[in-house]
C-alpha cells in the first residue's frame, strides 16, 4: 500500500486534538475589523471544532495529523 499525500493547505488549517477531533479556526477575522464589534471579535478569535458533516471530508485530507 502506498503512502497516503496531506493535502498541504488542509494541514496549515486544520488540528487534531488529543482526542482525535479536529480543530479549525473563525472566519471573518482578516480585515474590515473596525465595523465589527468588539464581543464578535472576541469570539471569533478563538478556535472552533470541524462539524459532523466535514469530519470525514478533512480527516482524509490530513490523515497523519
């Protein structure tokens, strides 16, 4: 069996945590921040958790993570 390729731009954006779930950062965080308020850039500035319906999709993608 060959070895399986990460997709290297999942890798910059993606994490797996201890427990095997994988973390992805907020959107939205990048410019324009002076129109957004204060208490939506704080919450986008932490981590999220990949949903459900993309887990198989990004744990193929980074498959030694």
């Amino acid at each position: 069996m060959p070895k399986l390729k990460t997709h290297k731009g999942a890798a910059k954006r993606f994490k797996k945590t201890g427990t095997g779930k994988i973390k992805r950062g907020q959107s939205k965080m990048r410019h324009i921040l002076t129109s957004k308020e204060t208490k939506t850039k704080r919450k986008l500035a932490h981590s999220a958790l990949v949903s459900d319906a993309d887990y198989a999709k990004v744990s193929r993608m980074i498959p030694y993570a």
